[in-house]
C-alpha cells in the first residue's frame, strides 16, 4: 500500500537517495548489502568505473540469488520426498492394523 510508504535515506557507494518502502528495517539492511558489496568489489578490482563496480556487484546479488533460490528448490524437493516416505509407512502401518484387527 502506497499510504504506508515512508521515505528511506539510505547511502550506497558514497550516494545518498531517498527512496519509499514499507519496511523500513529491510530496505536498509539491503542498502547496507548492497554498499558493503559495492566496496568489496572496488577493492577486488581498483581502477574501475563506478559503472563497472556496479554491474559486477549486480551479477554477485544475482548470483548468490539463484544459487539460494537453487538451494532452496532442492530443500523443498527434499522434503516432498521425505514426507512422501513418511505417508507411505502410515498407509502401510494403518493396512497392518486394519488387518490385524
């Protein structure tokens, strides 16, 4: 809900911004991310472009996003499978004592 936006000041890169969100806690938890991440690059490799460290900071985030979303895929698969097992050995227990009863 647009209502309950507020304006954040967040620094990033050594840029200040004014943004709206909800969640006020998250958005600068992502900032903080994003700037340290920002400066973890710039150090890796000196001598670039802003735009550089930029784009090279993106594709870390999307990364680290897709294997998470990767890992969370398997996770999930996972534990489908287990309680498919699960649900197979309380049919098999509930057909044991249906027919020993």
């Amino acid at each position: 809900n647009r209502m309950d936006s507020k304006d954040i000041r967040i620094k990033i890169f050594n840029n200040h911004y004014t943004l709206k969100g909800d969640d006020v806690e998250l958005l600068e938890k992502s900032a903080q991310y994003v700037d340290t991440l920002m400066h973890k690059v710039q150090n890796d490799i000196p001598n670039q472009s802003d735009f550089t460290v930029a784009i090279v900071s993106a594709l870390n985030i999307a990364e680290n996003y897709y294997r998470e979303k990767n890992s969370s895929f398997v996770l999930d698969q996972n534990y489908k499978s287990l309680i498919g097992g699960l649900n197979a050995q309380v049919k098999e227990i509930n057909e044991y004592i249906d027919s020993n009863t």
